[in-house]
C-alpha cells in the first residue's frame, strides 16, 4: 500500500509526487459550455474533476466549503508539475433535479470523476446515474450508506449508522448524560439514518430515551411542541442529528423556554457559527462529532486552516476539510493504479475503484484512511465544542 500525505505536510517533508500530464491552471466554477463537450476524457493531460453541492441557498455553507476545500488541494496538487486537475464545481442549492442538472452539464464538459454530490438527498439521486454511466464518485459529506449501494462510490465521510453509534458511544463513555432527548427531521434520509443507529446503540449502552420528536421539511420553523416536551420529560441531553439552521431555531427555542439541556449533535451541525446574525452566545457549550477539528495542533491542519484563512477569510470546517481531503484520495487511487487523463470515465472509473481498497491516505480527517470495497472510510471521530464563538477539541 502506499501511504499519502497532505500537501502541507508533504511539502514540508520535500515529499515528491509522480510526474503526469501538463500544467494547466484550475477552473472552479467554470462554464461547461465554455468549457467543451467532449465525453472520451481529457486530451490535455488533465484528469476533470466535477463538482456539485449548494452553493446558494439554506444549505449553501456546506458546498461553499467543500467548493473551497477542493480548491485548495487541486492548487497545490498542480503547483507541484506532476498529477494535474481541473475543477468544475455547479450549484445545486440542495434540490434534487437541480443536482441532476448539474451532473448532465458536468458529463457534457467531459468530467472523468465527481466529487459529490454534497448533500445527501441529492448525491442519493445522482449516485445511481453514476453507476449506470460507470463513473467513479468520491463524496465529501452524504453520508447514507445508499449512496455507495454501487461499487464505482466511496465517502469521506462517517455513514449515519456510524455517526450514530459512535455519538451514543461517546455520550455513554464520557458521561455526559444519561436521559436524552432526540429531535430529528424524519422527511431527510441523513437525519432518520443517524437517529435510528443512535436509538439503536443507545438501548446497549444504558442511555434512556424520553423523548424522541420528529419534524418535516413542512414544519421545521416552530419547534415549541419538541422542545417543551424533551423539559418536561427532564432531558439532561438533546441529541440533534440534524442541519446547522434547523439546530439553530431549536436552541433559540430551549433559550427562550429556560432550557439549559446539554446539546450534541453530528457533522450536520458544523456550520452553526456562520449563521449571519445568529446570537453566537446561544451556542456556547453545543457539541458534535467531527473528523476535523480547526483548531488541531498538527502541521498539515495548521497549514490548511492558514492557507483558507488568508484566501477565503474565515475558519474551515469539516466539509472543506473532508474535500481537501477527496481531491488527495483521487490522487491517491490515480498515482496506485496508474491512471492517465487520457482514460475515458468508465476506464479510470475501473481503474480507481480497484485502487481504492489499496491505499491509505493521511489526511485532515484522519490518519491511515483506508477504503473498503463497500466504499466505506475507516476512520477515528472527534469530537469538538463550541468555546468562546469557536470550536475547540474536547
């Protein structure tokens, strides 16, 4: 197996890469009109890497940092004249038909990978299309195992089973309570996916549950009725394996009824502290799992967190980290398998899906990454607070 290191980290250890291709200059968020139509590959010695996610809308925070993530890594990749990429990443406001739209005018550019979709809803609508086409796909951030039922997809992410195993894990295990109270969208495949595996997990580990209220993509601006029941029912601990803006109204409202519960939540919730006018006081104390942490002491999270502060102005999150992170796992499969850009999608996808199983990459979000063949990541969870308007390691 061969071990790859980020490109911080790598730098700093005079770390080479094998030399491929010529070196053009990266175009996130280009046409593809503009950008040609052929379908057979690149003939510039480019491998074309699509992208899709929210860049606009309620979700836009996560494709706006996976977009940057992704950025960053296919710069420094190309500034060392070996492997070279392009980046075309396109909205999909996290609307399904929308992310189809996308993944046609992506094909119709000539993409060769995709990493994505974003979010889960509609990564589970164009993952089968994907397979159809046999075109490899590396997501960030949808978590639900569906996504990779087909042996060309593979995450970065946790799945939801296991981010909610691992989040009754750490609750039993550090103490932090022993009567939770859940509120979770039940109308979102990443929401009900966690819920159900913490529910699960929480029973073998002698947490009780006292309340356990749902919400829909119809209901999800009044949550007076699931916050006054997990009070009256003396939750030490409101679990939210939900989105970062629906979290926020429901700690507005625990506020405003006088509950000081415990709030834990998953990655869903990185995003809290970029809500514009939010009181950030509200989330003092808030608690997630995570595979990134900004505030790590190690040289390759330093290095990354600096690079994105000077050229976005503001902290990553896990999102940005976990596609930094994808765009050196499609090198990784590319320089083990040998690929080259002039492979058609559905032979490098072959190539690629072999490699995956193979090799162990170091990333932001975890070190000796590996792949199953079921496009699972092993790797470690972290968890980190909200101290002081940041987010610290716990």
């Amino acid at each position: 197996m061969k071990k790859f290191l980020s490109a911080a980290l790598a730098a700093a250890m005079a770390f080479s890469l094998v030399a491929c291709g010529s070196t053009p200059s990266s175009t996130a968020g280009s046409d593809p009109a503009s950008a040609g139509t052929s379908t057979a590959g690149s003939t510039a010695g480019v491998f074309k890497i699509g992208g899709i996610g929210p860049t606009t809308g309620g979700a836009a925070t996560y494709g706006t940092a996976v977009k940057n993530g992704a950025q960053i890594a296919v710069d420094e990749i190309n500034a060392l004249g070996g492997v070279q990429f392009e980046l075309n990443f396109q909205d999909d406001e996290n609307d399904v038909e929308k992310a189809m739209n996308a993944y046609n005018n992506l094909k119709d550019w000539g993409m060769q990978v995709l990493l994505g979709t974003v979010t889960t809803q509609p990564c589970l609508t164009v993952a089968p299309e994907t397979a159809a086409d046999n075109l490899f796909l590396l997501t960030p951030s949808a978590s639900n195992p569906d996504v990779i039922a087909e042996d060309n997809a593979f995450q970065v992410c946790f799945t939801d089973p296991n981010q909610g195993i691992a989040s009754a894990d750490y609750i039993a295990d550090n103490g932090l309570a022993t009567k939770i109270a859940i509120i979770y969208d039940s109308s979102d495949a990443y929401s009900t996916g966690i819920r159900d595996k913490f529910v699960e997990e929480a029973a073998n580990k002698g947490l009780e549950i006292v309340t356990n209220e749902a919400f829909t993509a119809d209901s999800k601006t009044d949550f007076s009725v699931q916050v006054q029941k997990a009070k009256d029912a003396g939750a030490e601990l409101v679990f939210l394996p939900i989105y970062y803006a629906e979290a926020n109204l429901i700690i507005q409202e625990m506020d405003k009824q006088g509950f000081d519960a415990l709030i834990f939540g998953c990655d869903g919730l990185d995003g809290l502290l970029t809500i514009e006018g939010a009181d950030l006081s509200l989330f003092e104390g808030v608690m997630l799992l995570t595979p990134f942490v900004a505030d790590a002491d190690d040289e390759a999270t330093q290095a990354f967190v600096s690079k994105y502060q000077e050229k976005y102005g503001e902290v990553p999150n896990q999102f940005a980290a976990d596609a930094y992170d994808g765009i050196y796992t499609i090198l990784a499969a590319i320089e083990q398998s040998g690929a080259t850009p002039d492979m058609d999608a559905s032979t490098l996808c072959d190539a690629l899906k072999a490699a995956m199983t193979e090799i162990t990459v170091d990333g932001l979000t975890g070190e000796g990454m590996q792949w199953e063949a079921t496009g699972e990541v092993n790797k470690a969870p972290r968890a980190m607070k909200i101290e002081n308007g940041a987010y610290t390691a716990m």
